[in-house]
C-alpha cells in the first residue's frame, strides 16, 4: 500500500500547488471584474481541472485489480459530460429564478448517471426492483447536489464539507471498502478544494456561484455512487449528509416555523449563527467535527451488518448538531447545555406551529 500512498500524496501536492498559484489572479479578476463573466470564472479551470486529472488518473494509474466491478470508461464519461452541460445551462437559462425546473433537470441528468452504475451488489436488492434504485440514487445525488447551494453563504463552509467527504473516500479506499482507483481521484480533487478552502477562508480571493457548488456535488457523487457496486454504497453516502441536514432545516425554519428570508440559505444553520455572532473560525471547527464524525461512521460502516442503521444514527446525529449550531450565540455549549438548549427551542417551536395552524 506504500505506492498508492505516495501516489495519493503527489496528486495532493500536484493540484494545492496549481490552485494555489493561480488564485491570485482569480482574486485579482474578483476585484477588477465584479460583473460576472465566463472568461473570469474561476470554477470554469477548476472543474476543467477535476476534469483533466480524472481522466488522466484512469488512463495511467496501474491496475490493482481491486475491484469487484471494474469503473468504465463510459460512465467516466457521461459523469463528465452531464455534469458540464448542466453547469452551462443552468447558469445561462434557469439560474436560481426557476427552482423547480432547475431541479428537474438536475434530476434528469443525474438520472442518466445513475442509470450506469451496476447495482447487482446493492444492498436494496431484494427491497427494490433496479429501474426503482436507479430513481432513488439519482433522487439522493439531486437532492445533495441542490443542498449545496446553501452553502453559498460561506464558501469555505462549502471547501470543508467537500474536503472532509474526500478525506472519507482516501480512508475508505486504504480500508479496502474502495478501490484505489478511488483514492487516487479523490487525492487530485482534495488539494483543489483545500487550496480552495485556504484561500477563502476569509471569504474574499476566489469568489464562486450557487451552481459551481452544485455542479461540484453532482460530479463528485456521481463518480463514487459507482461504490455501490463495491458493496460500499451506505458508506459514501454517510459522508454527504452535511448539506442535506442543512437542507433540512432550512426548509423548517422557513415553511414550518415560516421565517421566510428572500434567499433559502439565510435560514440554514451555520448561517444564522454566522449572523447571531459566531466567528468564522468557530463554525469551520464545527462544520469539520461534522466531516470527521461522518467519516468515522462510514469507515465503521464497511463492517457493518446492516446496511440502514448507522446512515439513519449518522442523519440523526448531524441534524441535531447543526440544530445546536442554529440555536448558539457567540460560545459553544457543554453537551448537557446544548441539549437542554435544543429541548427548550423544540418546545417552543410545538408552541409557535401550533398558533400558526391555529390561525389557518
């Protein structure tokens, strides 16, 4: 396993050091270019960059034969080419003024993807027919794909949760959950967004869109929703729970509770506790604390018997930490402290539901 690591370490260095170098000048475009324009995109030569090292990893990179079906070149391909298309049209045609036929056709392309993947070693089999599966896994991406976007708010809470989701594919690969082929594309996309992440951390150099950190989700997880016929499918998916939890309460707060903002993001947690005082640095540690308690769930996943219980328990975990997050001021609570906080907040959230059906 020496040479795969040195592999994982060079790819690394190869893609922080090009990404690094090169945002300077998108800072500089951010600030004599405010209007957006797709010469100065900076998401256009990173995701050409993701692109070009995933293609060139598949072609050179020995083969270990550790695959219980192998990744084709065709679905490398129509990962690629879908997720392309779809950044391009939707920011020239729907952007974010039509969300629902933004989300159909995130659907649709995604449902192409997933109509590639080999789900003979599903751990739905038995449960569902394969036509329904392939809905369901291209249902789950989309969904993960659009919560993304909330993430608009920080960027780098965004750099955080794909880097840590990355880091969980290198382990699950040297665990032998994955293949190395695996690894090797998730190192190359690692030092992307880690340069991405150090040069945002003050939300200033590299500035991106809503369908940038869409589009990045979508070709990231179609690419390893292939792990489904690796029999690690529970595994990866533990990993992308961050945003949906996000979703989640985003869509409580303001449809439940009806705090409606003029953007969905407002309502997600790590920003309203970015707007309640929370410095920056506190909710990039608690956003990792998330990544790397989803980590070590999916890496106790590959043993597990059961292919529901720890996604359920890793769901349940990371909607009440963000809901901790939601209700945090400036200092982060003791455990006993942030559950008697959240009880308490539930418990006024019963009571305000209950008046707004009352007042239907």
């Amino acid at each position: 396993m020496l040479w795969p690591l040195i592999y994982c370490m060079v790819l690394f260095l190869l893609t922080y050091m090009l990404t690094t170098l090169n945002a300077k000048y998108f800072s500089r475009w951010n600030a004599t270019d405010p209007v957006y324009t797709l010469r100065h995109d900076p998401f256009i030569y990173i995701f050409s960059l993701m692109l070009l090292g995933t293609f060139l990893i598949y072609f050179v990179t020995p083969d270990y034969s550790d695959s219980i079906s192998p990744l084709r070149f065709s679905q490398l391909v129509i990962s690629a080419l879908s997720s392309s298309f779809l950044y391009f049209f939707l920011l020239y045609f729907f952007k974010d003024n039509r969300p629902i036929l933004t989300s159909a056709l995130t659907f649709l392309g995604t449902l192409v993807c997933a109509s590639c993947i080999n789900f003979e070693n599903s751990p739905l089999n038995g449960y569902l027919p394969a036509p329904v599966q392939i809905i369901c896994v291209a249902l789950f991406i989309s969904c993960v794909a659009l919560s993304s976007k909330l993430l608009i708010g920080l960027p780098s809470i965004f750099s955080l949760f794909i880097s840590s989701s990355l880091l969980g594919i290198i382990l699950l690969s040297f665990l032998g959950g994955l293949p190395i082929l695996y690894a090797l594309f998730a190192a190359f996309f690692l030092g992307i967004w880690v340069a991405v992440y150090q040069s945002d951390k003050f939300e200033r150099n590299i500035q991106l869109n809503a369908q940038s950190l869409s589009i990045t989700t979508l070709f990231i997880c179609t690419l390893f929703a292939h792990a489904i016929s690796e029999f690690s499918g529970p595994s990866v998916m533990i990993l992308t729970f961050y945003p949906l939890s996000e979703l989640i309460c985003a869509l409580f707060v303001t449809y439940i509770l009806r705090k409606k903002e003029n953007e969905l993001y407002l309502n997600a947690s790590y920003f309203h506790g970015y707007q309640r005082g929370l410095s920056l640095s506190v909710l990039q540690s608690l956003v990792f604390k998330i990544g790397v308690l989803n980590i070590i769930l999916s890496a106790f996943q590959l043993h597990s018997v059961n292919a529901f219980t720890l996604p359920i328990i890793a769901f349940v975990l990371n909607l009440w930490l963000i809901s901790k997050l939601y209700y945090t001021d400036t200092q982060m609570p003791s455990f006993k402290q942030a559950s008697q906080q959240v009880y308490q907040n539930i418990k006024q959230d019963l009571k305000t539901i209950k008046r707004n059906i009352k007042k239907d």
